[in-house]
C-alpha cells in the first residue's frame, strides 16, 4: 500500500487524482488551502487520507505537512505536484507580487514538496542531507513517483501571461532536472503536458472539447505502476477533438 | 474485440507487443520480410493470428497484406508501424539506395499501411476516398489506434546517421501531421520515443540498462485503451538508470 | 570569393538569396527546373553566375549539375537547399507519387546536394569516399556553409498536410545529423524554420503580415559569415505581427 | 543613436557585449554588482556610458537603476538580459534561498528589467499602465529590441542543478510570452540558447572548445538590427567542434 501526497486539491483533476488514487488502493494525503473541500473529499475516499490544509506559498507550511502526512500515514512514496497559479496578465500589467506568487505556488513549492517527498523515498527523513550516501538505510527507501502537472504553457511561452509562462517553463525544467538526478535511486519523476481545458465540474460527460478529469488521473496512475525498465519523462494530454 | 496489425515484427519489440496485444484479446496480423519467424510467433499466440510475409518497402505488397488481413480477421481496429532501417552512415559513406530504403521501410511504409487501417477505421475499406463524407458508412468506422516506434533519432538527429535521422523525423512529422487530421475522426495517433536500447533477446532480465520491450508493450497497450478525451500524441521511454 | 548553389530558385525567396549572396560577392549557381527564369536571374546578377536547369527529384541530373558547377565556377563553398515540393492534402487523398515526390525533392535532393558540396568543402570532389581520412588534402577544403529553409512544419506536423510535414521534418533530422557530423571539419549546417509566409512578387513593400525575401536572406548571410566558434544550428523567423 | 542596457556584466560575455554594442554606436549602461569593474569598462568605452552599480536581484535597485539610465542617457532601446545564478546543485543539496536566488537573479530579474525598458519602448516611463491605449504617445515609442542570455540548461533540464535548471527554464518561458505579445508593438523579444562554454578571459584565442564572446555579440548585433519583417525568437550557439 502506498502513500500518496497530492499537492493542489480541488474539484477537478486533484479531486479525480485523489479518487482514482484511494480507488488504486493509495493512502492519500490532500494538500490545499480550503480546509473545508479537504476534509470533505478525504472524508468520502476508501482509504484511509488526511485532509492538510497547507499555503503552498509558505514554505513552513510544507515543511509542517509533510510532518502531518508522515506521522498519519509513514513516508511518502507518490507525490503528485498539481497546484499552480495562472497570472494571466501581460508585461505591464503584472505586478512583482503576481509574478512571485506564480513562482511560489508553481516552481518553488514544487521543489519544496518533491524534496520532502524524495527524503521520504530514499529513506532519509529527518536525516541530514550528508547521510545520502546511503540512500536505501533509515526508511523504506524503495524510490517512489513524482508526477508534475503541466498545461500547454508549459511548453509555449503563452501571450498575455507572463508570470504563468515563467511559472510553468520553471516547473517543466525542474521535472527535467530532477528526472535525470533522480531515475537511478529508483525515483520515477514524471511531466505531464495537459493541452487543453479540464471539464469542470458540473459541465456535461458529453462535452467534447474538454479532458475529462478522471481520464487525465488514469494517465497518472499508469506512470506510478510504469515498470522502471521503460519510463516516461513527458506525454501530452488532450481531447480527441482538439486543435492543437 | 478488436483486429491488430504490426507492420515490422521481429524478436524483440514486434513479438513483445503481438503477445501483450494478443494476451489483452486482439486478434493479431503480423507483417515482415522473415516468413517462418513470423508463422512461429502467430501459431504460439493465444488468439487468432496471422503472419502475413510482407516487404515493407514495397507498395505492392503492403496493399496486398491488408487485402489478405481484411479477408482472414476483418477490419482494422489498431495499427502499429514498427518497421525502421537504421542506416547508420554519414553523409559520403551513404549511397542513394540506402538513403531511399530508410524512406521506404520507415516513414512511406508508415504512410502506406496508416492509409489502409484509416479506410477501415473510417469504414471505407474498398470505397472511393470520395465516400469519405460519411465516415462511419460502410465499414464498422468506430476508429481506431496507430502507434508509431519512434526513438533518440526521432528528436535529435544523430551524428553519422544522415539516413536513419531523415526517416526518423519524417515519421514523427507524418504521425503528428496525422494526430491532428485524425483526431476529431476518433483515430488515435500516437508516437512513442523508445529513448535506449531495448533488451536483446537472451540478455539477462536483470539487465538494468535495456528496455524490457514486454514493458514498451504495456505502455503502447496503455495507449490503446486510452479514453478519447485524453489522448496522448507523443510519450518517451528509457531505462530508469539511463543517462540522456 | 565564394561559390555559392542556390538548389530551388524561384521569383521569391530564392532569387532573393542569389542576389544577397551576389551582393557580397558570392559566385552564383542557380538550380531548378525553369530554365528561363533562371538565365535571366543570373544574367542580372553582379557577379559570375550559371543558370544550372535541373529536376531536384533526378539524382542524376544532380550529380550532373554539379559537375557543371565545378567546370564553371569551381568547387562550392556554400549551399542553400532551398526547394521543397507541399503537399497540400491528407492522409486518405495523398497518394504514393504524390508522397513520394515530397520525398525526393525536399529530403532526398537535400541529401543529394549536401553530399556532392561536402566533397567539394572538404577537398574531396571527383575522388572516392575512402579517401577522407585526409579531408583537407585534394582540394581548397577548408570547409564551408550548408543551409537548409525550414518551415512552420518542420516542427510542427500540419494537418491536412501529411507529405509535406513527412518531408519537412526529414530534412531537418538530416541537417541536424550533418551539423553533428560536419562541424569539426569546419562545415557549418544550418537550419533556418521560416514561420510564416513569405511575400509574394508584386505584393507591396508595407504588407506587414508576409516575411520579405530580402530580410530573410541576409539573415542567410550572417549565417555564412557567423564566425565557427559561435555557429547557429536553428534559428527562427517571422514577422513582427504575426501570430505564433 | 540607441541606448542599450545590459544586465549582468562581467568580464566575458557581458563586457564583448557592451564594446560591440558601443562599436556598433550605442550608449550603454552597464548593471551588475561590482562597481569597480563597471567604471572601468565603462570608461574604456568609446560611446557615453554609465556603470550603474545594481543588486539585480533587488526589485528597488532595478527600478532605481533605469531611473539613473534615462536621466543619464535616454529612455532605452535595447535591453539585454544577460544575468543568472548557476546554482549546480542536487535537490537535497539545495536550499530554498538557493533555489529563490537563481529566481530572482534569473526569471524576476528578466522581468523587473523587461517591464522598465518595455515602458520606454512604449513611450510609457513614468506613465501608469492604464495609458497603454495609446502606446506610441508620451516618450519615443518606437519599439526596440530585449535579448535573453540562454544556456544549454534553458532547453534541456540539467542533474545536479534543480534551481539553474528552473531559472534558465522559466526565463525561455518568460521570453516567449513577451515575444508573443510585443512583436505587435515593435518590440523584438529574442532568446539565444549559449550551448557550450564561453572562452573564460586569459584563455588562449586558439582554444577551439570555447565559444568566442565577441563572436556571440556579434550575433546578439545582429538580432538587434534585424528587419521585422523577419525576426528571430531563438537560435541556438555553439563551437564548430562541440558534440551536442
């Protein structure tokens, strides 16, 4: 059974990452700032979650829940890195607080969630970062998954938004880096490119032009059970119908 | 249950994809120059099976085939171009011919044997391309699946394979120029980068630095089944300690 | 002086570059089919130019033309792969001719004109391939320029365009393959991908949505010129207002 | 006659920068750190010239620095970003003010410095953004050129460097938004991937693995006075000899 950790959780692709996850037999552990959503989604999974109610802005707060999620459910072995924040503003029009806010919620808290996260999989938590040069020794150190939400933005710098497009280029580069570091101590480190808008909640199964979320979480589950003999480091994602 | 066809099976890669696609209950055509090894493999499978001697490279041959698959499974639900000649000479030391077979074998063999699973695909089978007004016509016209093998080649041109780097890209550029024209027909095109070598028949399964091609095959499997309003056109692959 | 063959040289782009290079002082030598066209290009040009008929798709015509080059001109330091043939048309209404012309005239006859320059570039021409290991012995040898014209779909398959984007893509792996194997010997390869449409003959000067002909080729010059420790693989270009 | 600043100068690529942009008849002003080195070269140039001691990680001292600029020297016509933080570290070796430095020295930098010289561009300093409607109104407005320094890492996620990684990353993303959306308004926003080691100062001329700064300058020239009919979002530099 493993635990997992999904860092941005709302009605939509975290809510049907967390489902499918519970559904794959995953200890959650969901990580948001809206307490109230948490605990009512964790409350209705099958397995045993916790609702952390965390400003993936504040890098105390991370630290602190990732304590949470250990001392509920033991050491992470799956973090999904799903939150950002779209500046869907221009040059002049964004201001540097917008700007940092893209970087602290999307590039940075994705740093400081996978760093708890990879401490967890090479059994290192609570030890200084020197001891690595046993990675396998305190924990279960048995490597785990780390899977980042992209968009589109990801890939193509997007007009009219600029903190968005550093944010999501930050992240993809991040995943890239870590990926290459982290394949050989068994840390599968995977970028997901979502071309296209998620269903939202409340819009019709019909709705051709939009990805249905729990398809989206399948495609998630698939990389966490991928055989390490043939990972994946990047796949896109979009509708049938899409333009692209 | 759906009809497949591996245009290029050999044992490695084809084989591993034919049993796993075999195993979830296709049935299953197998197109290649080598006739026995091809007959050996279809009469081990579990469902039915033909083996289809086939010269990719000639056109000819390749209409042939599909005629002889129509008459003996029926339409075509997936197609899998698998076939390359990996010329792996630079500039003065390839002839014109070898140049021309890595066109043929790879991306106007892809071309040729994705046009004829798209007419069944679309139900058009034997009818004009006219007709193509009424996609779901004649045939079963449900869509379909075509994957293209691509590799390392497919995204960065290699040093001393002129040959190999011009066919692989031309692929990759044929199978998203098909993804987008596909698509809304609900035909799948999807291109896989196998980025490492693949584990040789006979070498140990313990080999960490091969691809498991039965694995290769899980992921292509994947991409059969998934939903259309999240598909993937392109993922990579490579061994967990590979350097890249 | 150099000598430099434009292979694709028509009333746009191509006459735009013969006229550059002329400019700078470049002999000339002009292939493409139009033989009218191309004796009156050159005969207004400022320098020493052959206006060279040749069908692109005829490896043997080629080969022939470049014989002709030598004889007139002597051996090519620089060579502009300017042609392609677009397919305008999809999968099911692409036929193999069709498919196959992309082929030749855009990867193949870039193939074909890279190899016969590079044996002028290295000081190999009219002596076997097994001579290289002393590349800069029979002739001047020291090394030249290769530039390949991209397009919007040499990195980006268009729909409804499967022979053209198979073609463009294949063009590019072969430059990117040759820039890697050509580079130590002092033999710069280049692709430039021109995103957008270029301006017409008659169209006027102020038409801000088209590339004007004349800007793209001095940018072909700068690359010519670029000093070899800082050479350009890829570059891209398009209008100030377009779209992208 | 333009005024360019250059962001991040230092005794390599920084200071070529600024000797061929003042070659090329330019004002200059020079942002970094070391005041001492900035008067120097500064003095050395043959063009007016102010040395503008700058903390760029700093959003006050960015905004100080342009103030000094155009008293000094004119509102600004060329900007290039030419800052970063190499931070070669792992993800456990990494600290969180590691990880902010390489943000705010790279992608925040590049977008405080943008925004000023935007205004300018727009003819909009010292006006609020609401005044945008009328962009050519209140200074020159006559557009102007933005040049992102960008490293191997900007394209290519590199092991053992999370935060560079991020930052090179996040900066492309940043430059292709910009790119996108003030292409419209005359400003050329350019990206170019360095893909190899610049010739550290004191090493020979001869040393054929280094990329020659002048050289790039001289190519950065080049983007500058590029036709926008035909502009360049990004190349790609590197040594003839480099394997890549």
């Amino acid at each position: 059974m493993q635990t997992a950790v999904i860092a941005g959780v709302g009605p939509g692709l975290g809510e049907s990452i967390a489902r499918t996850f519970a559904d794959e037999g995953c200890r959650l552990a969901l990580l948001a700032r809206s307490g109230g959503f948490l605990r009512d989604l964790s409350d209705d999974l099958p397995t045993e979650a916790v609702a952390v109610p965390t400003d993936l802005s504040e890098p105390d707060e991370i630290e602190a829940a990732f304590e949470t999620v250990r001392d509920e459910l033991g050491p992470v072995d799956v973090l999904v890195n799903n939150a950002s924040v779209a500046s869907w503003t221009g040059l002049l029009e964004t201001d540097r607080e917008a700007f940092d806010r893209a970087y602290e919620v999307g590039p940075r808290a994705g740093f400081l969630c996978s760093r708890e996260a990879v401490r967890d999989m090479l059994g290192e938590a609570r030890s200084a970062p020197e001891s690595r040069a046993n990675p396998g020794g305190t924990g279960d150190g048995d490597g785990g998954t780390i899977i980042f939400t992209g968009a589109t933005t990801s890939v193509r710098g997007r007009k009219g938004a600029v903190g968005f497009s550093m944010a999501k280029f930050g992240s993809r580069g991040l995943a890239e880096s870590m990926a290459r570091e982290l394949g050989p101590d068994g840390i599968h480190v995977a970028h997901v490119v979502v071309d296209g808008g998620i269903r939202p909640p409340g819009a019709s199964d019909d709705a051709d032009e939009y990805l249905d979320p729990d398809a989206i979480a399948e495609t998630y589950w698939r990389l966490v059970e991928q055989d390490r003999s043939a990972w994946t480091l990047e796949l896109d994602l979009r509708p049938h119908v899409e333009g692209f």
